[in-house]
C-alpha cells in the first residue's frame, strides 16, 4: 500500500470518523444538555434535528462539490467548517447557538463524508481498494461502539461540552494530513451546473417539515401554525422533485434511479428501518439515565451489541447474500429487528441490563446484519453500473432522512418523565417493530431478483 497509501487511508478514518461520532455521541448528552440549558423535548430534538438536517439534504450535493472543485480541496473544507463548528457548540452560552452550530456541523458532515469514501476509491484500485474500504468500515464500525463509551464518560467526569473538543484534534490532524499527503485531484473541466435551487429547495422543504412534526409532537398537540408550516414543507419537496424532473441527469438526485420499482422498494425499506434504528439510538439512552438512573457511560456502553456484532458478521453475511441472493435476508432481517423491539417492551423503570436490554439489542443486532450489507448489494444490483456513485449516495441520504424524520416524531416520548417516560418509550418501540415489519414487506412486495439491471 506505501506510506503515502496508508497516511491516505488514516486521513479518510480521522475524516469519516468526525461525522459517525457526532451522530451517536450526543445521543448521550441529551439528559445533560437538557439539564443545563433548559428548552425542553423540542429543544433536544433539534439538537440531532439541526444536525441530520443539513447530512441528509447536500450529502448528495457534497459529492456534486467534490468531483467539480476536487475531492481533497472539499474534504479539507469540510473538516473545517466541522472542527469550527465543534469549537462554537462547546462554548455555546445558550441551546439556540448550540442548535446553530449543530446545523453547521451537519454541513460539514456533508462535505467530508461522499469525499472521504470517494477520495479511498479513486487513491487505491483492485484488491488494495477492497482492503481499503474494508479498514475504513471497520473503523467506522469501532467509532460507532466506542464514541458513545468516551462521550458518556466525558460528560459523567468532566461535562458535556467535551463531547464537542474531542473533535478539535481529531480535525487538525485529519486536515494536516490531508494537506500534506492526498493527491490534489484536478477540478472537472466540464461546465454542467450544480444544483444549488435542488440543495434549497430539499434543504428548506426538510427543515419546515422537521420543524412542524417537532412543534406537533410533545404535549402542544396540532396547531394552526404546524398545520401550514408542514403543508409548506411539503410543498417545496414536491417542487424540488419536479426540478429534479428537469435537471436530468445534471439533477442532484437523478429520478430516473426510481425507473426501477427494485430501487424505489429498496429507498423505503432503507428509510424505515433507519427510521426505527434511529428511534432505538436516540431513546434508549435517554430512557436508561432518566428513568433508571443510569449514568451516561453507561447508557453509552448500552448500546455497543449493536456495531460489534455488525463489524464481526457483516462480511460473512454479505458473502451468503452473495451466494444466495438479497431478498431472503431483507425480508427475514427487518423482522427479526422488528422482534428484537418488541423484547424491549420488558423495560420498566427497574431496568436490570442483562436481563431487560441485552437480549433484546442482541437480537436487533442479528437482524440488523442480516438486512444492511445485502442491502447495499441489492441497490447496486438494480441500477446499471453508470448510476451505482449516486445510488449509494441517495441510499445513504435516505438513511439520514428517516433518522431525521424519527427524531422529529420523538417529541411524545421525550416530553415525559419519572414513571410515565417507560410507557411512553413501550409505544414508541411498538411502532419502531411494525415500521421494520413494513420494511421487511417492502422487499417481499417490491423488489425482485429479475429487477437488478447492472448484473
């Protein structure tokens, strides 16, 4: 691989590894934020909302930025805009800076996830490129379960405003590096525009449907105001849909992807059930510290079944997916998610981990690794090899999406506490298992083997 390879390959983990932490850790903090600025279930809503938002309406455009200015001249720009943003949240005086800075984040996400991937595809080829993109998945994997660990026992030993410094160097070194040993790709010399009205319009239209299914989760109940703000929302999406319709192929989200009912099936299922995951990241925590009197390191390790047993069994269950094709495991893995929620309704307030959780997130974990590798064999199998760059872009941003949208809808949950927060959690789960279900159903219904064009 050579030095100059390797120091690629950290660049684009240290890179990667900003966003996945972010995603995950402040999860933990929520109780702790919470206690100290105040604002409420809306308030820690929006701080994963603020920073979902952003990831999942310009990932796509963050690609678009990469392959015309240069993969490495995005990256570093993302990694900086991250790292200042990191800065402002933990020196954030009040939650609405705080929410601010998290959006930023989310824009610097953007642009350094599509480019660090993209960055190891185009430095490394055959093999190496394999083993490559292997590593950086694996580390993903191992941000995912530590993260939470490090952040929660950053915020019981010292505060929660180190789960935002821990990035600082994280950053530096990334940019250093990247500076100094990635290739400086030209800039694309042909003059397609970029889609910055499909970037407002998808960014706009999320956020006011976001802000409307927050404002009309928690006790307020439906109001005038929610009501036309998500009537607007909805509005702007279908509009960024209908500009997508004319930009064609020089559209930040090409439609003619969805030409394939096999990929249409696929983006819902992947939106469902990283909707329900979402729910589980975002509750669980919250449920463990504020109705069991866990502490944050704690909530944090509760959660690490999940990216272990995915790390260790993902390779080996995408090899029998392989063999055996992808439907099988997409419909059999969200079901089996769907029943590993539904262990989880044994949680009370007297929760006792090995007993009450363990079981429950092992399972969710089995279905999880059934159902993600073989799903990203099968969106690549159903469009030709021309569109697979922008199918895994989209199928990624859907992802984001239906975090976005599940954290939005949380309200009702978040809003309790003390006793009345583990039966507000046991709905929630029960609609988290009958979303996976409907996940598992959408491979059943709409995908089929004969729909993959790129074989």
């Amino acid at each position: 691989m050579g030095i100059r390879g390797v120091l690629t390959l950290i660049t684009c983990v240290l890179a990667s590894s900003l966003a996945f932490i972010d995603s995950s850790v402040v999860n933990v903090g929520l109780p702790a934020i919470g206690r100290d600025m105040g604002g409420g279930h809306s308030g820690l809503q929006w701080l994963i909302g603020g920073y979902l938002l952003p990831l999942s309406a310009l990932l796509l455009l963050g690609g678009s930025l990469g392959d015309r200015f240069g993969r490495r001249r995005v990256l570093i720009l993302g990694m900086l805009i991250f790292g200042v943003a990191s800065v402002v949240c933990g020196l954030a005086p009040d939650l609405a800076t705080l929410i601010t800075a998290r959006f930023a984040q989310g824009m610097g996400a953007a642009l350094l996830m599509p480019n660090s991937l993209a960055i190891l595809g185009a430095s490394f080829e055959g093999e190496k490129q394999g083993r490559a993109i292997g590593i950086w998945a694996a580390a993903a994997a191992g941000t995912g379960a530590g993260g939470p660990i490090l952040g929660g026992w950053l915020i019981d030993t010292v505060s929660w405003r180190m789960i935002f410094f821990i990035n600082i160097p994280l950053a530096s070194a990334a940019i250093y590096l990247a500076w100094k040993f990635v290739e400086n790709d030209p800039r694309r010399s042909d003059d397609i525009p970029l889609d910055w009205l499909g970037a407002l319009l998808a960014t706009v239209g999320l956020g006011a449907i976001t802000w409307s299914l927050i404002s009309v989760t928690g006790p307020e109940s439906w109001s005038t105001v929610g009501v036309v703000v998500l009537l607007i929302g909805s509005i702007l999406l279908a509009v960024f849909l209908y500009w997508e319709h004319l930009k064609g192929s020089a559209a930040m989200m090409p439609l003619a992807l969805f030409g394939s009912p096999g990929f249409t099936g696929l983006t819902l299922l992947t939106f469902l059930l990283y909707g329900a995951l979402g729910c589980l990241t975002i509750l669980l925590p919250y449920v463990l510290i504020v109705a069991s009197g866990y502490s944050s390191t704690q909530a944090g390790a509760a959660l690490l079944p999940i990216p272990l047993v995915l790390a260790a069994a993902s390779p080996w269950l995408g090899g029998l997916a392989g063999r055996y094709g992808t439907q099988p495991f997409l419909i059999v893995g969200p079901c089996i998610v769907a029943a590993g929620f539904l262990l989880l309704l044994r949680m009370g307030t007297d929760v006792v981990y090995w007993r009450d959780v363990l079981p429950a997130l092992g399972v969710i974990a089995v279905g999880l690794t059934c159902a993600v590798a073989p799903l990203t064999t099968a969106i690549f199998a159903c469009v030709d090899k021309t569109h697979t760059g922008s199918a895994s872009g989209l199928n990624n941003a859907i992802a984001r999406t239906g975090g976005l949208v599940a954290t939005a809808l949380l309200g009702n949950v978040l809003a309790y506490q003390g006793d009345s927060l583990p039966h507000a959690f046991h709905w929630a789960v029960m609609l988290s298992a009958m979303v996976c279900a409907a996940a598992g159903a959408c491979a059943l219904v709409l995908w089929r083997p004969s729909n993959a064009q790129g074989k």
